[in-house]
C-alpha cells in the first residue's frame, strides 16, 4: 500500500525539524538576540540535497546581508514611515535581484522593512544579529542535508 505523503516529503519534515530544533538550540546557548531567525532560517534552507541545501543557504545570506544594510542605510537616511518602509523594500529587493539573489530578494526587501519599521534606533546592532543568527541557521541545514537518507520508496517493479 502506498504512504498517502511521499517518504522523501516525510524525511524532509524530520530534516526541517531537526535542523530548526538545533539551530534554535545554539541560538539559546549562544544567547543570541533573536534565536527564531536562526530557526527560520534553518527551516527554510534544508533539504535532502547537499547542493540544494547550499544554494538555498548561499542565497539567504546574500539576501539577509542585502536586507539588513539596506534598512540600517535607509532608516538612518530617510526616517521610519510606512513610506519609507515601503520604498525601502523596493530598494532591498532591486538591489537583491541586482546582485543575484533571485527569489532571495523577497527576503532581502522584508528583512529590510523590519529593519526600518522596528529596529532604526539601533538599525546596524539589529544588522548584525540578524546576519549571525541567520548564518547559524544556514550551517546547521547544511549539516543536516548530509545525513544519510535512510528510506527509500519502493519502485513499481520491486
């Protein structure tokens, strides 16, 4: 009989967990700021290929450190409006797409309006912690793409 959810879609789900899990983990015990974005991050990058994971880690960095000196930039130039968030994330994401983030520019521009909308008092700290913790995030999904797959799915002919 036939798993109603595909076993590489299970192995995935238990990845993710695990790699959020420890990810969140080393944030605590590194008493970062922020441990959620390592979780987030963490999350969002794993999968059951190295290769895969490493490029979705590599455009999450690029995007998170776009985002991050976009806001501090901006919100230190211009102010901390809704105007200036929205534009600032136009910006973010221009740039993202610019210095080939792809669809990390989505990331690059919302990292950017939560630098301006909430953390412009500090904007280069909250840089910062953001990019260390979303790093941590990265390097564990990476670590836990190499994991051996350890189900297969039968084949028709087996």
């Amino acid at each position: 009989m036939k798993s109603p959810v595909p076993l590489k879609i299970v192995q995935l789900a238990f990845r993710a967990g695990l790699a959020g899990g420890v990810a969140t983990w080393a944030a605590q015990l590194l008493t970062l700021q922020h441990p959620i974005y390592a979780f987030i991050a963490a999350v969002i990058v794993t999968d059951l290929s190295p290769s895969q994971s490493q490029g979705l880690g590599l455009r999450r960095i690029l995007a998170t450190a776009i985002g991050a000196v976009c806001g501090a930039v901006l919100s230190q130039l211009l102010g901390t409006t809704p105007a200036v968030a929205g534009m600032s994330v136009v910006v973010a994401m221009l740039v993202g797409y610019l210095l080939g983030a792809g669809d990390g520019a989505k990331v690059a521009g919302y990292i950017c309006g939560i630098v301006v909308l909430d953390h412009s008092a500090e904007p280069w700290i909250y840089a910062g912690q953001r990019f260390i913790e979303t790093i941590l995030g990265v390097v564990i999904a990476w670590m836990i793409s190499y994991l051996p797959i350890v189900l297969h799915e039968k084949q028709p002919d087996d």
